[in-house]
C-alpha cells in the first residue's frame, strides 16, 4: 500500500506543476495578446513645404530574423505606432500578410525617403502579395487605414 501512494504521489506531482505553471500563464497574459513590440524610433509624414503631417513612434527591423517576423502575432497596436523595416538596397520589394492578425497600411519608401506605393487596409492572414512596383530601401506599415485618415500619399515624404 505504501508502495502504491509514492508511485502515485511522484506520478501526480509533475502535473500539479504543470497546472500551476499554465494558470501561471494565463494569468499573465489571459486574452492571449499577442507579441508585444518595443518602439525605438519616430517617423515623420512630411507635407510638400517638409512641414510634419503626423509623426509615429516605430519598431525596428533591420536585420533577416527581425524583418521575417515583421508584425506576426502582434494581436494589438495603438493608433500611433508602427514598424519600420530597413533594407541593405534600393530594390522592388514584396511584403505579405500571413500570419499577420490585423489589417495594415503598408508603405514602401524610396532611398529619397519618398513614399513610392502604398497598400492601405491590407487584409491580415493574406498571402497576397503586395509589390512596391519600384525600387524601395524602407518599408513602413500602420495599422489600416492610417494613410487615409492622415492625408498620406504615394510621393509623401518621411523623415526618421
């Protein structure tokens, strides 16, 4: 009998630690938010007299992991943030929304910092693909409909 309560005893035990740890989890984090990002940086819409139509604070990805990830799994982002990727070359870029739960602006910027194309309200989990048509060394992506409601177009200038 004896025998008996230790092996149950050590058999239950690692799955009362393993309840503990996910009630841990969810209490940490119970709506499942998603990734959260860390904004480093501003980006400035500017007008045609350079003066700021609105300005943004960004997330940066600037290296392969960093850029692959882009905003996957970013469940929530306030009205006023964003990412900016930064490429190595002037070049036609492509960007795609898989894995990417909401609904985005997406903005390819030349190495003038001009904005050359924009995708608005690019629907999430899509595997379309979204082309600058001509060469961009940045790409820059808001939550959809941003370069509406702030009068942002396609030869917009940026600063950063």
């Amino acid at each position: 009998m004896r025998i008996a309560s230790i092996l149950l005893t050590v058999l239950l035990l690692p799955l009362i630690f393993l309840s503990c740890s996910e009630q841990e989890k969810t209490k940490d984090n119970p709506k499942n938010t998603g990734r959260t990002l860390t904004y480093e940086k501003s980006v400035a819409f500017l007008d045609t007299n350079e003066d700021t139509l609105t300005t943004i604070d960004v997330a940066i990805a600037d290296n392969d992991q960093e850029r692959n990830q882009g905003l996957m799994d970013v469940r929530n982002m306030p009205s006023d943030k964003g990412m900016l990727f930064i490429f190595d070359e002037n070049q036609p870029r492509s960007f795609w929304m898989a894995n990417t739960p909401l609904s985005l602006d997406i903005m390819f910027v030349n190495e003038s910092f001009e904005i050359v194309r924009i995708h608005q309200n690019a629907q999430p989990f899509s595997e379309k693909s979204f082309e600058s048509e001509e060469p961009a060394k940045y790409v820059i992506e808001t939550n959809g409909g941003f370069s509406v409601s702030h009068d942002i177009q396609e030869g917009t200038k940026v600063s950063f």
